[in-house]
C-alpha cells in the first residue's frame, strides 16, 4: 500500500500526484449525453485547476479549516472539483443523497452545519426555505438558475472562473476528518459518518487495486451515484487513485440508459446493484428480440455488484447472456467500501465471497463469542478504512463501534472455504418454529421460478402470535398473477427448502419499494401488509 505519512491530504494524493507523475492530458472524466453531441472530456490537467479554484473559491466565501460543505450536487465533474477542492484546504465536504424531499435537507444541513451549500441546479426545488436553515449562509449554484428566496447564492461557474488554478495544500495529518458520509437512516435519524484523509487510499489499494486489478486503463462506470459511499469508490477515488477514467451519468439509471451508457462509452468496470442487473435482464429480454440485436458489453472486464447479496440465479443469468462475470460483495457507509467480496475467477454465486487481506472479520453470537462455521451470527468487521464514528451521536457510536471492531449490523455464516454467506439484517431475520430463518436464503429460490422477477420475504402473524415468512413478489412481464401460479411457487421452495421456510402467504406487488442504493426496504412492506418482525 501507498505510504501515508503523518502529514497528508487526500487531495495531493487523489489529484496533484496525477501532474507530477505526468497524466495532465488524459482523460479523467467523460459525461455520457444520451443524445446530442458528447460532453467536453476532463483531462487530469483541467481537474487539478478547476479543484484549486474550488478550493480558492470556499476560501474566498470563509470557509475554514474542519468547516463542513454540503453538497447537493448530481454526477458531475463539479461534484468531484467540490469534493476534493474543499479537501484540499482542509474543509470537510459532506455529500447529501440527492432524491430526498426539503423536510430531510432541513434536518441535514441543520445536523451538520455547514455554513456553505453547494447545489445543482435542477436540485434547488427540493431545498428547503432559507429561514428553516439555522447555519446556512451562501449558497452555490452549479447551474444558470438562482434561488429567489436566497440573497447570498452565486454561480459555480462563476466563482471558478474568477479564482486561481493554484493552491497549497492544507498541511492536514492522515487522521485529520477528511469527509462525511450520512448513512441512510432507515432504522432512525441518519447517522453523518466521520471518514479521515487516509480512508480513502485505504479503500482503493485494498479492494479496487488489490482484488479488482484496476489499471490506470480502465474506465469505470457506476449505477449507483458518487453521493453514495459505494459510488463514490467506484467512480471517484477508485479511478483517480491509479489514473484511470470515470464515466459520469446524472440522469435516471433505467436500464436502457445503462446500455446506451456502456455502448457508447465501453467501460472496462461495470459497478451496479442486484436490483439493477435484475431489470438489465428483464429489458434485454424484452427489448432485444425487437431490436434485431443484443446488447453489447464486450469490453466490460468485471461487473460488480453491493448493496445487498446478488442472488445465484441473476448470477448464472447475466453471465450467460453477456458474458460478464458479477463480482458480488459487501460493505458499508461505515468501513467506507469493500470488506468482502469474490474474486475474479473464485466466484461462488449466492456468497459475498471472502475477507478482502487488510480486513478481519468476525462472526458472533449476541454474547460476543464467536459461533461455529455454519452458524449465523454476528458480522464484525476491523479495518483502518472504517470511520471515527458518527457526528454527534455518542451513544449509537458506542453500540456501533466496540474498540477496533465495527457492528456491521449484519447476520452472516462462513462455509469452511472462507466464503461468507449473507442471511440478513438484524432487524429483517424471522424466528419460525424456534430457529431462525434468513429471508435472502428464501428469497434467492423464489428468484429462480421462471415468471419471479424480484422477490422479498418478511414476517407475519398467522393469527395466532406466530411468525411465519411471506413473499411478496413482482411478476416478469406478461405471467399472470394467478393462484395456480403461488401454488407452482411455493411447491419450488418447499422441493428446495426446510418446509417451515415455506412462505405461508404470497402477496402479488406492482413494484418492491428501496432504498435510494437499491436495498429492499422490508419494513415498509411489513407496514404495508400487516406484518412484523419479531421471536415466537
């Protein structure tokens, strides 16, 4: 791993570095347009200037060393200028999920106090009004519109240009707080997690450089968004860390953007989630027998999936259609990135694949002792990539982090291969007839039925106080949602499964509501259906 010294900044390291080792013309990024001529390339020469004028600009608007920035911004070269222009002079960027509504921003931008937003243009509607904010002073608009209601806002583009491309590095330590990432908060408030100057280089040798094998070649395509801690891996400090391309998209993320993203721009690492290679399937299906030709992802070296466990099924499915072997893995806000993950050409479809070497993990009981191969439990996980803890939230710092161990929240099982097999979330795993069953492990059979496009199984009351599983689930286009079909689904899990894992009920659903990262949210369809979690 690249030697980091007591005094360092990230930004030296992700941008600097690129012009003295002599990569000033080439392409650092490139914005898909999916029609119309293509957007201007970004060379690594234009990325280190216009993240000096970033920085110089957050100066000159009094931003001071540890002083959040928050940026509401869409994938974009301003994202990447921003985030590390304000890194650069020892501010602390905070990347804010940009599909929320006002009410979450106003909790936000309150939670972390940052004194100077920095928003997209096309995102100034979901801001809230100026006088809910209590620290808010200026806000930056990458765009031509500005926000009526605030006196202080100005131009990106403007403040770019009036700034200089030079700019000294903050004299920041490895341990200084570099960034923060707000975990989603789907059990509670969400939790800002505090990332230092060094977790990044971290992140990148250990998983990108390490397992993936990235060259300063490749060119890295990302589903998920750059706000997002696996996005901001895959098309931010990933390719920057080793001088490779990354390929930017701001708009939807339906599948046939996706293809035409790939078509067009031929990456060599594809970044996604399992919901996502699931719809690629289904549109390929649908779309190319009209078109009168496949899809294309030949230059496509590895996929790789997170967010949630990639079933086998879309696994053997998409390598059989394309080619293209899915790297599943696993990682968290927390750690930053990758902590397990399958390697290439030791893939085994359904696990998360093996601890990444610089990681440690441990699986144990509700005790902390440490269950026996097979055995669910308790993911722990130990990393120099994992966060100082969250902002202003001592006592769910204190639960989550244990020492040098982190809580991933997590149930999981290793096979005696070291391969890691997901069961569920904490809070998601069912307790039937006395023995815990892990809805993934349900779910990743229902898949398989030809006529299943998704699949999510939660708990419910049978009347009696009992738990047992039920499946809602989205049909493929054109299978009808008939009682002889439950009957033929059901009779596939129970030729698979122990018979209490058999779901009790099926419930037919348009659509399986997610997270913003694609995860499954099963609480909402506990709510939506009557059921909840809990131990008979």
């Amino acid at each position: 791993m690249p030697l980091i010294a007591d005094q360092f900044n990230a930004a030296t390291f992700f941008i600097d570095r690129h012009i003295a080792e002599g990569r000033q013309h080439k392409a650092a990024i490139e914005c898909f347009a999916p029609s119309g001529p293509p957007e201007p390339v970004v060379t690594y020469g234009q990325l280190a200037q216009n993240v000096n004028r970033a920085g110089n600009a957050l100066r000159a608007l009094g931003v001071r060393r540890e002083e959040r920035v928050a940026m509401l911004l869409l994938d974009s070269p301003e994202f990447l200028y921003v985030f590390f222009g304000a890194i650069k002079i020892g501010a602390v960027p905070v990347p804010l999920n940009t599909l929320l509504k006002a009410h979450d921003y106003e909790y936000l931008l309150n939670d972390c106090r940052a004194r100077v937003v920095v928003a997209s243009e096309a995102l100034l509607p979901s801001l809230p009004p100026s006088g809910s904010l209590r620290y808010v002073e200026h806000i930056v608009v990458a765009g031509d519109a500005q926000p009526a209601s605030w006196r202080q806002s100005r131009s990106l583009r403007q403040l770019l240009g009036e700034h200089s491309p030079f700019l000294e590095p903050e004299l920041t330590s490895r341990d200084d707080a570099a960034f923060w990432l707000y975990s989603s908060g789907s059990t509670g408030r969400p939790k800002a997690c505090i990332h230092l100057q060094h977790d990044m280089v971290v992140a990148a040798e250990h998983y990108a450089v390490r397992v993936l094998g990235i060259r300063a070649d490749d060119r890295c395509f990302s589903v998920a968004k750059l706000f997002f801690a696996y996005g901001l891996g895959n098309a931010g400090y990933f390719p920057l860390a080793v001088g490779a391309t990354s390929i930017l998209w701001s708009g939807s993320t339906h599948p046939a953007n996706v293809f035409a993203c790939i078509e067009r721009h031929r990456p060599t690492l594809f970044y996604s989630v399992p919901s996502n290679f699931a719809a690629l399937l289904l549109h390929a299906e649908e779309q190319e027998q009209a078109a009168g030709r496949r899809f294309d992802l030949s230059t496509i070296r590895w996929a790789v999936s997170a967010g949630e466990a990639l079933p086998a099924a879309i696994y053997h499915r998409f390598r059989e259609r394309f080619g293209v072997e899915i790297l599943d893995a696993i990682g968290s806000t927390e750690a930053l990135h990758m902590f397990i993950a399958n390697r290439p050409g030791a893939v085994r479809p359904g696990s998360s694949g093996q601890i990444i070497p610089g990681y440690e993990a441990r699986i144990v009981d509700d005790a902390g002792c440490e269950v026996a191969p097979g055995e669910i439990g308790n993911l722990l996980i130990k990393s120099d990539s994992v966060c100082a803890g969250y902002w202003d939230q001592p006592e769910r710092t204190n639960a989550t982090f244990q020492g040098e161990w982190l809580r991933t929240g997590d149930k999981y099982r290793q096979d005696e291969d070291g391969y890691y097999w997901y069961a569920g979330r904490s809070d998601d795993m069912l307790k039937v007839s006395g023995v815990w069953v892990s809805p993934v492990e349900i779910e990743a059979v229902l898949i398989e039925h030809p006529a299943v496009a998704e699949a999510a199984v939660i708990g419910k009351d049978d009347g009696e106080g009992l738990l047992k599983p039920a499946a809602c689930i989205v049909l493929r286009s054109g299978c009808a949602a008939t009682d002889a079909l439950k009957s033929e689904i059901l009779d596939l899990v129970t030729s698979r499964l122990a018979h209490y894992k058999r779901p009790r009920w099926i419930e037919y659903v348009n659509e399986l509501p997610k997270t913003a990262t694609g995860k499954i949210q099963r609480f909402k369809l506990r709510e939506l259906y009557g059921a909840h979690t809990g131990s008979q």
